[in-house]
C-alpha cells in the first residue's frame, strides 16, 4: 500500500490534516522526527480529531530509523527543486512511500539524495510552494489512482 511520510514537520496542525487525509484515503502515515514542537498525544489527536483513531501511523526517531523500518519500499520525495520531475509523469508503485519535507527547509542533501525519485507539482508563475498537506495530497491521489 502507498503510504505518506513527513520529515520533522513543523507545524502540529500539518500533521493532524496528514492524518485526516490518511485516515481518509486509508494509507499509513510516518512522522520522522525531531518535530519542530513538543509531540503531545494529547494535542495530536485534537488537531487530527477523531480520525486519529481510523488510521495507523508511525513515529521514528530518525531519519536512520525510519529508513531502516521501511526497508526495501521506495521513497519518493516530493519538493520543490526545479531538476525534479512533474509529478502526474511518474509510475507510481504499490508500496511507495511519499515522502513530504519539512514546511521550513524541506529535506537536508542527503535525504533528497536518497531518494529513490523526486517530484515537484509544477506552478504557476513565480509561486514556490504550496501547503506540505495540499501538495501531499494532490500527488497521493494520484499515486491511488494508479495503484487501485
């Protein structure tokens, strides 16, 4: 099944809308941290309200850990860099894994360089990104569409 990462997401409310939209579309979630605020359950489950309880996801402490817990599934990275390519251009595999960085700096070199793909959504005009959750979106419908 495709699944979604986050990679030391800073925003808590990110990570509840990942969790509605895991819960929704029923793939797994992974948040690799450092997070860049306090985890409190407590919190999480507010922001992701009652869907917390209809989805899995995984902590990991690491970017080593979680490499390490999905081994042999392809990471795809999703980010903004102009070499990567157009997202809807891409085969989608069952058992990949989105992968969406940090809303503040992305990923760091090495963890954009081992990816095994890098997709962008392309924009309009000199806009640069959108929303980690939207954009995680777009490209997870499409990966379900070519995986169902």
């Amino acid at each position: 099944m495709i699944a979604l990462a986050l990679y030391q997401p800073d925003i808590p409310q990110n990570v509840g809308a990942a969790m509605r939209l895991c819960a929704c579309t029923g793939v797994e979630l992974h948040i690799i941290e450092p997070c860049g605020f306090p985890w409190n359950e407590r919190k999480i489950r507010q922001s992701g309200m009652d869907y917390v309880e209809k989805m899995e996801y995984s902590l990991h402490d690491s970017w080593e850990k979680f490499r390490a817990s999905v081994a042999g599934r392809r990471i795809i990275l999703l980010t903004t860099r102009p070499a990567a390519s157009p997202y809807y251009n891409f085969g989608f595999q069952k058992g990949d894994i989105l992968l969406a960085g940090r809303e503040s700096a992305g990923v760091p070199d090495s963890v954009h360089n081992a990816a095994d793909a890098r997709l962008r959504i392309p924009m309009a005009g000199d806009a640069r990104s959108l929303n980690v959750v939207n954009a995680a979106s777009m490209v997870l419908g499409e990966a379900l569409r070519q995986t169902k």
